[in-house]
C-alpha cells in the first residue's frame, strides 16, 4: 500500500470509518489483480492464440462493453440487493473468468473469459464506488472534510493498483501467462475472503429499492445527464492517451518507445499529487468550479501540442510537447474525476445512488465509443498537423458549456 494512500486513510478532522477504509483498499486490490492481466492480453490473443490484429481488437472492445456498458446494471443490483451479495458475486465471476481465461485457447472460450471478467467489474465497481461516496458524503457532514477528499483516496487507490499491477504481471510472465492469470484470480480470492468477511450484511441508511422505475427518472433528470455528457467529454479527451498520443510520440521520435515512460509519468503524478492537489482545490473551489478548471487544464493541453506541431520538433524536443500533454491532461484528471463522482449524490435519486453511479459511466462510455471512431476518422484525413489536436481542444471547452449549475 503507498504511503500516500495510508496517510489519507487516516483523514484529516475524523478518521474514516472501517467501512471506507475497506472499500478503498478494495480499489486498490481491485486494480493490482486486473492490471496484472490487462496490459498483456493483447500480445497473448496474438502471439499464443494466433489471432489476427481485428479480432484482438474487437475481443478487447467486447471486455470494455462489458464493463463500462453494463455498469448501470451493476449499479441497480446493488440499490435492489444492497453491496455486500454483488460485490461477492463480482469477485467469483472475476476469479473464475481469469481461471478461464488462462486455458482458453479457442476463440469462443477467449470471448467467454473475457465477457466473464468485464461483467465481474460491472458488478462490483459501482457497487463499491456508490456506497464510497454516500460514505464520503456521511463523512462530510460528520465534520470530517470535502467528500472530494475521499473521492480522490479512491482515485489514488485505483491509480496505485494500476501501477503495482503491470509490474507484478510483468514478474510473473517469464514463467507464462497462464500463470499471470492465475496470480490475478488469487488476488480476487483473498479479495473475496476478506469481503466475505469484513463486509456487513446490513448497512445502516441502505435499503432495497425496485428496480423498476429508476431508470425513467434518471433519463428526465437533465442535470445529471449533463454531468454525463460533460464526463464522457472528459473520458474521450483522456482516451486520447491511448488514440492521438500514440501517433504523436510516433511522429516525434519515430518508435512508441517512449509511450511506456510518459503513462508512468502520469500514474506517479496522481499517486503523488492527487491528494495535495485535491486538498487544495476543495479549500477554494466549488464543485463545479473545480471540474471547470480541470477541463480547462485538458483543453490547453491540446492547445500546446497543436501550437508547437508546426515547428516539426523530432527527437527529445519534440517530445516536450506530449509530455505537456500528459502533464496537464493528468492534472485535469485530479480534478474532473473524483468531483464528478462526489457530484453524483447532489442528483441521484433518493435510495438509487447505485444507478446513477453505474449510469455515469455507462452514458459517458456510450460518448466514448462514438467520439473516439471520430476521433480516429479525424486523424486520418490528412488535415494540416495542428487541426485535429485543436479540434479535440475544443471538446473539453464544450464540457464546461454543459456543466449543470449547482
């Protein structure tokens, strides 16, 4: 566990209460088991199964669908059921779906494995990231500080999980991925034990709701769905670390190489400045304010790269641009994603937290998947160099424009 995450925990007028304080390790151990897998899935669907690029690519589209698509259904379950028996079944399907995954060796088995596993996120995730906020904001009216405080320790967690995770997958795959699969389930199981154990049967001010009936209210809720529509602008800028970067780096300095180095560049900058930064924020700006800034920071990030394209800069020079990019795109990112989640109470409907939780990311994922094909179809048009970093400079400001008032 990081320091920084340790320190948060302990909080700053009150500490967390136990339960908080699981859930946000939950996030952490959720993501060391998942980045342990994720990052050599492709090369394994590749190279071992023999898999031609276009199906790879559409089997790890099938895994996103799965997860971030379905999250409003893991969200509901969890208003309905309460968190404690869909966080459980989240992690068996989890574990089992890895198990799978590392012996399946036909296609229909790999695209089982894969459903099992994106599914098993899109029970357990709004599960766990609902019951956080409406903790954060209990918190927040015992006197214990910002619930973006606690937002943000949720932020640290995954992104310290996403980290540790790749190193320990890439440890275990000089045996094979097989075993790498295996390591990822075990972490699930010890995840599962704990739960099983430490996770109330009943917690208190959560009851169940029908399921029937949320989901039109939430679809005539026009403040919400502007929150969405503002974060899925937010996802698609920051997808662009996997879409237009790439190109970018490719273009600077003729190889991908240094991709690795500016992606670890971002995850220390959010273990190591989330908290500061957060801390910062919420003593000066309001919610609003503060995802308002963050899409500013993001907005003049593209606005740097397509300022210094013209120039043609190659080698370490022309990196300075991406790696400015990165810098405030991540800088954004500490600001957009933990207020949009700690936004997200203020609007849900009384007793279906879960459902707007899971609905934000289902909605937002929607706008990426449309934005990023074109997103991708801009990139290849063949327009002057600085035209489609500035067009993508413009979606962040088109956030703010939607942004609903608090």
């Amino acid at each position: 566990m990081t320091p920084l995450v340790v320190a948060g925990l302990r909080g700053r007028k009150t500490s967390l209460s136990p339960l908080l304080r699981l859930l946000i390790l939950t996030q952490l151990a959720f993501n060391i088991g998942f980045f342990a897998v994720l990052p050599f899935l492709s090369e394994h669907l590749g190279q071992a199964v023999g898999m031609a690029g276009w199906l790879v690519g559409f089997v790890l589209g099938l895994r996103t669908f799965s997860q971030q698509g379905l999250f409003v259904v893991g969200g509901a379950l969890a208003d309905r059921y309460g968190i404690r028996p869909v966080v459980l079944t989240g992690c068996v399907l989890r574990i089992a779906g890895f198990v799978w995954l590392g012996y399946a060796r036909e296609t229909w088995a790999v695209i089982g494995a894969v459903l099992l596993i994106g599914f098993a996120a899109a029970l357990f995730s709004p599960a766990v990231e609902s019951e956080v906020a409406r903790q954060a904001v209990l918190w927040e009216e015992a006197g214990g500080g910002s619930r973006t405080h606690v937002l943000a320790l949720l932020t640290v967690a995954g992104q310290a999980g996403a980290f540790i995770g790749p190193l320990l997958g890439a440890l275990l795959l000089s045996v094979d991925f097989r075993t790498v699969c295996l390591a990822g389930a075990g972490i699930f199981v010890l995840v599962l034990a704990g739960h099983a154990w430490l996770l109330p049967q009943h917690i208190p001010g959560r009851g169940g709701v029908r399921l029937r009936g949320g989901m039109g209210k939430l679809l005539r809720n026009p403040r919400f769905l502007a929150l969405c529509c503002a974060y899925g602008a937010y996802l698609l800028a920051y997808n662009q670390l996997y879409l237009a970067l790439p190109e970018e780096v490719e273009r600077a300095t003729g190889s991908q190489a240094a991709l690795a180095w500016l992606f670890a560049l971002s995850s220390l900058l959010v273990v190591l400045a989330q908290l500061p930064v957060t801390r910062w924020v919420g003593e000066r700006l309001t919610l609003r304010r503060s995802m308002v800034a963050g899409l500013l920071l993001i907005s003049t990030g593209f606005t740097l790269v397509a300022a210094a394209r013209p120039a043609h800069w190659t080698g370490t020079a022309g990196l300075l641009p991406a790696a400015g990019f990165v810098i405030l795109l991540t800088l954004g990112q500490m600001l957009v994603a933990p207020v949009a989640r700690a936004w997200i109470p203020d609007l849900a409907e009384e007793g279906r937290l879960g459902l707007y939780t899971g609905a934000l990311s289902s909605i937002s994922g929607l706008i990426v998947l449309i934005g990023s094909s074109a997103t991708g179809t801009l990139l290849d048009t063949g327009l002057p160099t600085a035209v489609p970093w500035l067009v993508l400079a413009v979606v962040p400001l088109a956030a703010v424009g939607v942004l609903p008032r608090r």
